[in-house]
C-alpha cells in the first residue's frame, strides 16, 4: 500500500513512475535546495511557463521565472517551504495540484512563519511532467508586508 503523502517538503522519496507528483516533489526538492539546474529541469522551457506570487511578481517564460529565483536565492533570506492541505487532480497530459505551503523566512536579523495559498500546474511536454505554471498568494496583509521588508527593504506599495 502506497503511504499517502500529505505534506511535500522534497525530503520525500519519489514515487517512481515518472508522474506528476514526482515531479511537485522534485520542485519542493529543487526550490528549497537553492538548485537552479533542478529547477530548470523542473519547469518547461522558453516562454510557455509563468509565475504570480508576491515575491516574484508575474514573471512569463523561464528565462525570467530563473531570474526571479537567483534574485532569492542570492539575497541575504533563507526561504523554505513545504506543501500541504492539498488537493490533486489531473488527466494524462495535465495535472493540477492546489493547497498551501507554510515554512520560514530567515536572515540574520530574524525570521518569519510564511503561509501562501499555492497553486502549481504541470502538463506533460515530450513525455515528461513540467511546471507550466505557479501562483502563490498571502492573505493576511501584515505577514505580506513583512515578507517583502525582509526581501525587499521595504514592502511594496504597488506590483512590480
């Protein structure tokens, strides 16, 4: 019996089959690695990908989706996450994966407890599982604000 998985860190073993949540997993493993080769790998190529959270704003292709991520991961904030209160849900060349992610935010200054409202959505391109695309939202407006002060500076008045 296969144990069901109900919070994705990317510490997890991979299922084997070369499904889509081999490949959230592998993105959980990736993102909170810093490895942008995985990443890269994890994501489709050129322009089809995009992304909208409150760090990276909307960002079309992944040329800037990786831009987005070597700004994180050079910066002075140590950010992990893990996936969890999931639903799952897809078809053979698609698949829909929306939940939560809740983790840290650290520097040397302090930390933070993050919680996003996460969705991420893979299609099969040549017979591999991709990310083509990711949202993520905070909903409450102080954990926002401190959020993009630990990133930023400053938290945003306006979207990029």
């Amino acid at each position: 019996m296969t144990k069901l998985l109900t919070e994705i860190t990317g510490r997890e073993n991979m299922v084997g089959d070369g499904g889509a949540l081999d490949a959230l997993i592998g993105f959980y493993r990736a993102f909170n690695a810093g490895d942008l080769n995985a990443l890269a790998a994890n994501w489709a190529d050129g322009d089809k990908a995009s992304m909208d959270n409150p760090i990276g704003g909307i960002r079309r292709g992944w040329p800037s989706i990786r831009d987005g991520y070597s700004k994180l991961f050079a910066g002075k904030a140590n950010v992990r996450v893990a996936f969890h209160d999931f639903t799952s849900q897809g078809g053979d060349d698609w698949h829909l994966f929306v939940g939560r992610e809740k983790g840290s935010c650290v520097t040397a200054e302090g930390s933070i407890e993050l919680r996003i409202r996460t969705t991420r959505w893979f299609t099969k391109i040549d017979g591999l599982w991709r990310q083509l695309h990711h949202h993520g939202s905070i909903e409450e407006p102080a954990l926002l604000a401190a959020y993009q002060q630990i990133i930023f500076g400053a938290p945003l008045d306006r979207p990029a």
